[in-house]
C-alpha cells in the first residue's frame, strides 16, 4: 500500500492533466472540476475495484482526504486489486 498516495497522485494528473498535485492542494483550486472529479473517481474504482457513493464524492477535495478515502476501502478487503 505504499504506493497507493503515488498511483492516485498519477491518476489525478492524468485526468487533470496537472503535472504536480500537492498532497493538501484543494483539487477545486487546482482547477480539476465537478466533471474532472467524477472522472477521476471512475478511474480510482476501476482500478482499485471498490465503489465510491456519491456522500463519499464529496470527500475527494485534495490527495489526502482521497488516500484516506481509498485505502480505507482497499485496506478493510474490499478490493480484490491494488
């Protein structure tokens, strides 16, 4: 799981195309909208095979709060891959 803040932090700048996402940075002030937001999720449970719902949406507002978010769910085996 060491590498789960890294993997998300390359997925968040594929989508965005953002090359440097700090870890606290709002993705709001990063200029990643609602539409870049929910692509981005789509991303996180295709490869981490978990769902995210829509109150849980809400909490991917920086890198940290989304790592929490994801390896809460792939940590407590709800994921078959990381």
């Amino acid at each position: 799981m060491a590498n789960l803040k890294e993997e998300l932090r390359a997925l968040v700048s594929e989508v965005s195309e953002i090359d440097n996402i700090p870890d606290g940075a709002s993705f709001k002030d990063l200029g990643i909208d609602s539409m870049m937001g929910v692509e981005i999720v789509a991303a996180v449970e295709r490869k981490y095979q978990i769902k995210i719902s829509d109150n849980e949406l809400a909490q991917f507002e920086t890198l940290d709060k989304a790592y929490d978010l994801v390896s809460k769910k792939v940590d407590g085996g709800l994921s078959a891959s990381a």
